[in-house]
C-alpha cells in the first residue's frame, strides 16, 4: 500500500511540455529522492504535488484521496523551501507557529484585538506555545527562538524551515533543494540530520535535488528525472550498477561513466575490444547502439599484451582515488578510468598503456536510450557464433 | 566622511598622527568641498536666511528693517486666518494622505495580480503624476461645475442633488481633497507596484503551504510585513506633498470661499508675495517648516523599528 501516488501527471508552460505523465509511488516512510539535471521538471512536480500549481492532467493520491482539486492550504503536505521562504518579520518561534496558528486558530480567533475576545483563543495559543517549544528543542534551536531570520546563519535558517515544516505533523513532507544554499561542509552534515529527522517523522518524503551524491546518500530510492521523465526509480545502488536508460547512466556516477557509440555485428551481437556481448533481444545487424562502461571498471594494464592501447592525457590525484584520462588509440575516443593510489603509482602522462574492461559490467543501451539486457559470451562461443 | 576615512583606529594616539595621514584628511576635505559649499549654499544658508528674517519687520520694497524679536510668532499664535489655515491644512492632509495611500495599495494590488495589460494600468495611473496640475485644474473646474458638471449629473441620476464643491464653504476642503487624491494615487501606485514584485514568490509559496486559505490571510502574513519599507515611504512622502498643497487653491478658489480653503503655502504666499510682508511671512515658513520636520521625525521614530527586519 502506497502512501503517496502520483499518476501520469501532465504540465505543459504554453507550447513548452514540462512534464511528461509522471508517475511514482511511495510508500509509507520512504525517502525519495528526485534528482535530475536543472530544468528537467522535478520543481515543478514537488509544486504540483504541494498544490502551488496545478497539473494538466492525472492524479495525485495521498492516501485513498484524490489531492488534485484540493488548494494547497488544505493538502497538509508541507514543503522546505530552497531559499527557506522565512517570514523576515517574524521570530523563528512565530515562523514555527504559523501553520498552527493558520489551522487551529479561527479566522476571528486570528485577528488583531478582536481575537484575544473569541473564546478558547488563549488556550489554542498556549497549546501552539507548548508545540513550538518542543519543536524547537527537538532541532536544537530553542536558544534562537527569539531571532529573526536576518541574524540567522544559513544552517539556523535551514532548520527554523524544517521546524515550520514538521510542526504540524504533515502527511506528506517536501524538500525542494533545501542543502543548496549551505556551504560544503554544513551540507554533508545536514543531510545525516535530515535523514534522521525523516526516519523520526516516519512520513513519505520526496527530497528535489541536482546533487547525486545527496541522492545516493539519503534516499531509500532513487527517481531519476531527465527531460520530464521519470526514467528510472529504485534503489540507490541499482540506479548506480543496474541503469534502465543511457541518461540515467550519464546522469548519476562521478566521474562520467564512458559511453562508446558502436553497431551490431553481422552475427547480431556488440563487440567491444575482443569482448563480444549478446543481447537478450536479437539485434538486427548494423543497429547503432552505445556502449557503456563505469570508471572504476576500466582496468590500466602497464605492460601486458591484453587490453586495447591507449595514452594517458592527464592525472588527477584526488586522495583517495586517481581519475585517469586516457585517449584510445585506434578510436581517439577518451576513456575515464578510476583507480586506487595504489594501482596508479607512477603513470604519468604521455605513457602508452593497454585498458582492460571488465566484460560483465558492460552496459548496452538502443539508440532510443534504453537498456539492452545483454551478457558477455566467452571467447570460444563466441568465435562458434562468428564462424557458425 | 572625510574624517572616517582618514583616522585609522587601531594606530596609537591621534596626537602621533602622521603627515601621511594629515595629508589623506585634507585630501579628504578638499574632496567633500564642492559637497559642503552646494550644502551650505543651496540649504543650510537659505534656512538660515528665513529664520533670520522671521525676527524682523522686514517688507519687499522697503530699505531699513527693525529686529522684532519674537513679535510675529505672537501675532501668528492669535491670527486668525493662520489658525483657519493651519486647520484646513490639516483636514486636507487627514483626508489625501491615508485615502490616496490605501486607494494605491489596493490598485497595486490588482494591477500586480492581472497578467495582462499591466503597464497599460501602470502609465493610466501614472499620467495625472505627470500632468501639470494648473492646467488640470481647468478640467476639474468644469468636473465640478454646480450645474453643467459631469459629477454631479451622475449624482443627479441616482437622485442625489449635487452640492457646489468648489464654490460652498463646508465642501470645498472635500472637492480639493478628491483632487489631491487623484492626483498623488498613481506616484504612490508605482512606489506600491514596486514594492510588490520586490516581494519573493516563494514566500506566498510558503503561504499557501503553511495554511493561509483566503487572500486576506496571505495579505497579513506577507504583503503587508514585506511591503513595510515602502509604506513607510509612500506615507512620508503622502503627508509632505499633502501639507504642500498650493496649485489647486491658488488657480481653483483662492482661498475662498470665506477663507474655507485657506491653506498653509496659500497664506504664506499671501503675505510674502500679495502684502509683500516677508518678515512675517518667513515666520509661517518657519511654522511650516517645523511642522514638517515633526512629522517626519515621529514617522521614522515609530515606523522604523517596526520595518525593517535586518
């Protein structure tokens, strides 16, 4: 059972299709993580979601509720802003109390000098006091509680929003880029905090992010967003090893995994180097194809006679690991290779080496971008296959 | 300024002062001259001057003048025509400066929600601002004509029997208040539609999420905190334009009728350049001028703290 379905969600900006019937369950607890390059939709489908712009088509189900022509204000989802969206004139304790005072205070009840008359109105607000203490204390926050937001750092900013956004235990919880505006160190900080303040909420959660790693690191699954699709959603690690679709691919990995354009072999299967993979679909001969590979299974051979020649054309040394760019010879494509310390002592570049691929971490994908489940066929069968 | 930037203050004692940094202070005080001199010259001596002559008899034409030490402001306190105007100013102002202000900030913001035709809105609103108000004083005397008027042949159609609004003493303070009104709502309008994009979208984002239903709501929780700094501009500059009313009175009544729109420039205008009594006249000037720096002060004294939230 889902807590959180959207189904086949359309927005288009005038002629512009922002996007394309998206659709995704989340489950009650989980933590999703939308990620995808900048303009690829995923703002816009947290907006639709909060109900701050309003689909063209499909359903959002929270759960066994049609949201789609409920306002905003009464969907109890709530939404961490990107730049926080703090009211500059209030406290950090008024900014908490605003979506209690805007559901458990009347209208009249809210007024000024005529509300204090409504009867029940101090009780209400003593109620939120305790609320917004207790929120605050549970952030850590309870020594800025008289603040405003101007004499806040970043991070206080940060966690007055998320203050604001959970006091009112909310269905649903949205995150729009909320690490964004934080410098480095803070950031890889506040996402443990946010990870854990997620798993004491226990509602679903759809984080909107550009940084893969924040992806990878929080998310119980991962939706990989380009161009107003959803391309891909599943766990981080089967985003990483198992991706369904090139751009998924080339999105998520640091450094960029290598992608080789190629065709099928009269026989139908793509080679690559001496490695030979079959497709699980039989492949026409001469359909372009790409090939990919991840950086970390590219194997640098110094003075072997397997692997195909390449030259290195620049080192990175990044501590713990060395990123090594190296150009094919017989192609002149270049190729990314990932290596330990240890492995890349003493290359430098201008050296001539020989780069080994590991066969079973060979990607196929169409030309339309999709993945072709294929698998490396050894050397013998694969010359049976040739000559047969 | 000049001061600031040359005394460094961690360097010991300022008696140990160095020639470098002599130097760089009397560069300094040779820069801000032309600053200083146009600031003496053009303010601070004419003031000066004014205040002067509020202490003496002194009349245009006349050689000599006598030093009357505090005689006119006497005279002002029991002159009758100075209370009168003192009080039409008064109405006038309460009524222009709070109307013209929220009639703009209610148009701000409708232009500011409509999409389309918003700069058509913007230049409509704005072009009495621009108008030369002696020449649409004409205009406005034919609007009000008791009989062949177009205002009051609208009244008439609802059964309204229109009064003579610029010609009857207890509402021609009224008719030159709806002038005054729509001649300051389109300045203030574009200072409010300026104020209104300055807002960040995200916040009325935030709004909405965090419960704010009716536009009312959003209205209290954000538009109007936001809009602070420029309200408290758009009042200040309100009340100053209303206190200065001038043209309206001098080409529309003079006055009249029977001192009903006796107003503070209008008076002071009298004296100094009808009667040519610039000693007292500069001692209105004074009073006027006095006037206006105590409203400003209280403005910003209470309004201040209260916008700006940085």
């Amino acid at each position: 059972m889902s807590a959180l379905s959207l189904r086949g969600i359309h927005k288009s900006f005038s002629a512009n299709q922002i996007l394309k019937g998206v659709s995704l369950d989340a489950g009650e607890n989980e933590f999703i993580a939308l990620v995808g390059p900048s303009g690829c939709g995923k703002s816009t489908l947290l907006r639709i979601l909060a109900g701050l712009e309003s689909a063209d088509g499909g359903e959002i189900v929270v759960g066994d509720r049609d949201l789609s022509p409920v306002p905003a204000a009464d969907r109890n989802i709530a939404m961490v802003f990107q730049s926080y969206a703090l009211y500059p004139h209030l406290t950090a304790a008024q900014n908490i109390a605003v979506p209690l005072v805007m559901r458990n205070l009347t209208r009249l009840q809210r007024l000024p000098l005529v509300g204090p008359l409504m009867p029940g109105q101090r009780k209400a607000i003593a109620n939120i006091k305790r609320e917004v203490r207790d929120m605050a204390a549970s952030l850590k926050i309870d020594h800025l509680i008289d603040r405003k937001p101007g004499q806040m750092s970043g991070g206080q900013r940060q966690r007055v929003a998320l203050g604001r956004a959970m006091v009112r235990r909310p269905a649903v919880f949205l995150m729009d880029e909320p690490l964004s505006n934080l410098d480095a160190n803070l950031r890889v900080h506040a996402r443990g905090e946010i990870v854990e303040l997620h798993r004491r909420a226990g509602v679903p959660t759809i984080y909107v992010t550009h940084d893969q790693a924040e992806a990878l690191s929080m998310a119980d699954r991962v939706a990989v967003m380009i161009g107003g699709s959803l391309l891909q959603l599943a766990s981080p690690q089967v985003i990483y090893d198992d991706p369904q679709h090139v751009e998924v691919a080339k999105f998520i990995g640091q450094p960029r995994i290598n992608l080789f354009a190629s065709q099928a072999a009269p026989d139908g299967t793509v080679a690559f180097g001496d490695i030979r993979l079959r497709s699980a679909e039989k492949l026409t001969p001469g359909t372009p194809v790409t090939i990919g590979i991840r950086p970390e299974f590219v194997a640098v051979n110094r003075n072997g006679q397997h692997g195909l020649p390449a030259r290195i054309d620049r080192v990175e040394f990044l501590g713990s690991e060395i990123i090594l760019y190296c150009r094919l010879d017989a192609i002149g494509e270049t190729v990314i290779a990932k290596l330990s310390p240890a492995e890349g002592t003493g290359l430098a570049v201008g050296m001539s080496v020989r780069l080994e691929f590991a066969p079973d971490r060979l990607f196929v994908f169409a030309e339309n971008g999709r993945r072709l489940p294929s698998f490396p066929m050894s050397a013998d069968v694969a010359l049976e296959t040739a000559n047969g | 300024m000049a001061e600031v930037i040359a005394i460094p203050s961690s360097f010991g004692k300022a008696t140990t002062r160095s020639a470098a940094e002599r130097h760089e202070s009397r560069t300094g005080w040779l820069l801000s001259m032309p600053a200083i001199v146009l600031l003496f010259m053009f303010i601070l001596v004419p003031v000066a001057a004014v205040i002067l002559m509020s202490f003496t008899d002194y009349e245009l034409g006349y050689t000599g003048f006598k030093w009357v030490g505090f005689d006119n402001y006497a005279d002002l306190v029991t002159n009758r025509t100075f209370r009168r105007s003192l009080w039409n100013t008064t109405v006038y102002t309460a009524i222009v400066a709070p109307v013209s202000i929220f009639m703009a900030l209610g148009l701000a913001m409708l232009i500011e929600s409509e999409g389309i035709g918003r700069s058509f809105f913007r230049t409509a609103y704005f072009l009495p601002v621009a108008s030369l108000l002696v020449a649409m004083a004409t205009v406005w005397q034919y609007l009000f004509h008791p009989t062949i008027g177009p205002v009051n042949a609208l009244l008439r159609l609802a059964d309204i029997e229109g009064p003579n609004w610029l010609g009857a003493s207890s509402y021609v303070l009224y008719g030159l208040s709806i002038i005054g009104v729509w001649q300051s709502v389109g300045f203030n309008l574009v200072l409010f539609l300026a104020g209104l994009t300055a807002i960040p979208r995200e916040l009325y984002a935030a709004a909405h999420v965090d419960g704010a239903r009716s536009a009312f709501d959003r209205f209290r929780l954000v538009t109007w905190p936001m809009l602070g700094p420029t309200t408290l501009f758009v009042t200040t500059i309100s009340v100053i334009n209303a206190v200065k009313v001038f043209e309206t009175v001098k080409t529309l009544t003079e006055g009249g009728p029977n001192k009903a729109s006796e107003v503070l420039l209008f008076t002071i205008y009298q004296e100094g350049f009808v009667y040519l009594r610039v000693g007292y006249a500069s001692a209105m000037t004074v009073v006027f001028l006095i006037i206006l720096v105590i409203l400003m002060f209280l403005q910003y004294r209470i309004q201040d703290r209260q916008v700006h939230y940085t």
